[in-house]
C-alpha cells in the first residue's frame, strides 16, 4: 500500500492539536525492541498480581503489534498533559490524603480514545480515505513507551516515564493503530537522564530498579492500586498519606522541576477534594457516595474497599489521637474486612490507651480472621501494662 500524502500527515497533527493532544508522532507496527526486557520482568514475577500482563494472548501482541490489528501499517501515538502535583489546589480542611495529578479530573481511560474516535471520524470525513483503526490508551496488549519513543516523543527514563526534553513527563499515552501507510517520524535516540539518580533516591519503598523497570509490587502505585489485598505492613508507612497513586519519582525529574508546565487540558483539572481528600471524611464513605464522588474517575479502579484500606494506612500513618473516632468507627461498623483490618493496623499505630481499648472491644465482637489477625498484632505492639 502507497503511503499517504505528507499533507494528509500534517492534517492529522493539527488536528490532533486541536483535540488536545500536546504531542503526537507516527512508527511503524513493527516488534519491539524492549520486548525482551518485559519478557524478563515478567519471568521474575516484578508484575505481582497483575496477571493479566502474562496472559500468552497478551505476551504475544506486545511481542508483535502486528497481531493486534490485521493490516495495520501505522501507529499513531498521541500525549495529552495533565496537571502538575504542585498545582494542587489545597484541601479543604486537614488532614489530607494524596491523590496522583493524573487521576485528579475525568478518567482518561474515557478521554483519550474518545478524542481518537474524534480524530478518526476527522480523517475519513475529510480526506475520503477508507481504513481499518484499533484504540488503546493503557488498557491494552501494547508497550506504549516503547511506541512513544520510537515515535519520537521522548525517551524512557530511569523512572521508567517517557520524558520530552522541553514538557517534561506528566503525560497521558494512547495509540490509534491504522491501516493506513503513514511515513514514520525518526525515533527519539538521545537519553538525557545521564548519570541523574533523584528517581531512584527519592522513591520511599526503592522500587525502581536499574535496568529502567519497577519492582510493581513495591510501589506505591500499584499497591494502592492494582493490589486488591492487604498492603504489606513494612511498606505501609512508606506509603505517607498517598491514597491513589504516587507521583514522587516524576515530582524530583529535573525535567519536570524545569520545563512541566501547568498547561493541561481540562478534562483533567480537580474537582471537589479530588486531588487532596479529607482523610477523616473519606474513610466513611458509604458505597452510595463513593459511586457518586468518583463516577467518571480512575479512583474507581481502587475499589471502594480498595480506597479505604488506603485512607486507613494514611490515617495510621499520621499517628493522630484525633482521628481515633473515625477509624473506631470503621473497625466496628465497615462492612469490608480489608478496610477493617487496615483501620485495625492504623489504631495501633495512635498507640494510647484509648486506641488499646477499641481494640480490645472489637476483638469481642469481630468474627473475620484476617481482620482479627491484624487486631491481635497491632495489640501486640502496645507495652505490656497498657490498659
């Protein structure tokens, strides 16, 4: 097939402008380079429980992305910017729980590939041309920044993000793959992370590793995320009061301190509390408000039993008598044990006599074993004349 005219090439970046994409670059479907890095990281179990990323279905269309749509002969790979986490706006009252900018507005899991329909519909209707397109944007068998790189969007730096020189990292990928010959742009070559460590040294449970991967099962993202279980205790005060997310490792890029700029596009700007919840008022969200508050937002991904054990960890990890009511309330009537158990843990960590005796009461009256498990060690921690 003739690759399409170069005018046609330059319609589609303007119009993918005009939707609010910052960047946009054009590969080709061929294998990836970083294929054989992934294929290791998944051999060393550093996915934890996200086992839908070993699936031999999904293996296989990261191995080629020509399996993932018949004829395809481009990939269009867009980025739109979100907000910076210094421009949170601050929260209403304390104390105040962390949410990554990226999920503080609409879900992009809805914004971008709608934004690629739009630009699909665009190019037919304007141009006439009669193709075949698949979209993705984090939800599907594709190494993105392996793609956005060789698009010429940037480089993959130590914190595993795709950096641009003059933008920076706080971007939202996605890819509409394409029938349609396009002329390629030349990869993105350079990497300017150079001997730069602040990623690595700044992340609190060290789980960037040196070849450019993550241990998932160390970072903050993925346990308050994708981790549908207990958060493991040694990790949990690194967690701070980060509830969704984590963006630490981009927070300390020179690239970002430099040159992100708080242009984002809208559709991801807070709304409410959304960027720094009120801790006290989140852990008792009924399942009712918790639908409601996050219709249309990534936080859902977390679940609500999912979110509360996370604002449970924040709670414990400010350690304040203060909040002891609320968590009280949570053991005793909350109706998922994860959130239970984490609010047990939290008590524990106020530590005064107070704390002792909510446990000791719910230790009467709890009949779920993780749950009790957690209450019994957190009493264990407490000297041996409390009470």
């Amino acid at each position: 097939m003739a690759q399409v005219s170069q005018n046609i090439k330059e319609f589609i970046k303007a119009e993918a402008s005009r939707l609010g994409f910052d960047l946009v670059g054009f590969t080709d479907p061929s294998p990836p380079a970083s294929f054989t890095v992934y294929q290791n990281w998944l051999a060393q179990g550093l996915h934890g429980e996200m086992t839908y990323l070993s699936r031999p279905d999904a293996v296989a269309r990261r191995a080629d992305p020509r399996l993932i749509l018949p004829g395809v002969k481009s990939i269009i790979v867009a980025a739109m910017r979100y907000p910076r986490p210094e421009d949170a706006p601050q929260a209403a009252a304390q104390p105040s729980g962390k949410i990554a900018a990226y999920a503080w507005g609409e879900d992009y899991h809805n914004i971008i590939p709608s934004r690629l329909s739009e630009l699909v519909v665009s190019l037919q209707q304007n141009h006439g041309l009669s193709f075949e397109w698949k979209i993705y944007t984090d939800s599907g068998p594709v190494l993105e920044r392996d793609l956005a790189q060789r698009a010429g969007l940037g480089w993959i730096g130590k914190n595993t993000c795709l950096i641009h020189p003059r933008m920076g990292s706080y971007f939202l990928l996605g890819e509409l793959f394409i029938t349609l010959a396009i002329e390629p742009d030349p990869p993105f070559s350079l990497d300017l992370c150079g001997t730069c460590q602040r990623c690595i040294q700044a992340c609190p449970t060290r789980c960037i590793l040196p070849n450019r991967t993550l241990d998932a099962r160390r970072c903050i993202s993925y346990l308050t995320i994708e981790n549908k279980g207990g958060i493991p205790i040694e990790l949990r005060p690194a967690l701070d009061q980060w509830v969704f997310g984590c963006d630490i490792c981009q927070q300390v890029c020179p690239w970002n301190i430099r040159f992100a700029s708080p242009q984002h596009d809208p559709a991801f700007s807070a709304r409410d509390n959304t960027a720094r919840p009120v801790l006290t008022q989140e852990i008792c969200l009924s399942s009712a408000q918790f639908k409601q508050k996050f219709k249309q937002s990534s936080i859902q991904r977390a679940k609500r039993r999912g979110y509360l054990r996370n604002i449970a960890v924040a709670l414990g990890n400010l350690g304040d008598e203060k909040n002891l009511p609320e968590l009280a309330d949570c053991l005793k009537k909350e109706s998922e044990p994860l959130a239970r158990a984490h609010a047990a843990w939290a008590i524990g960590q106020i530590g005064n006599q107070q704390a002792w005796i909510v446990l000791q009461d719910a230790l009467l009256s709890e009949t779920n074993p993780q749950v009790i498990e957690e209450i019994r060690l957190a009493l264990s921690r407490f000297p041996a004349d409390t009470g």
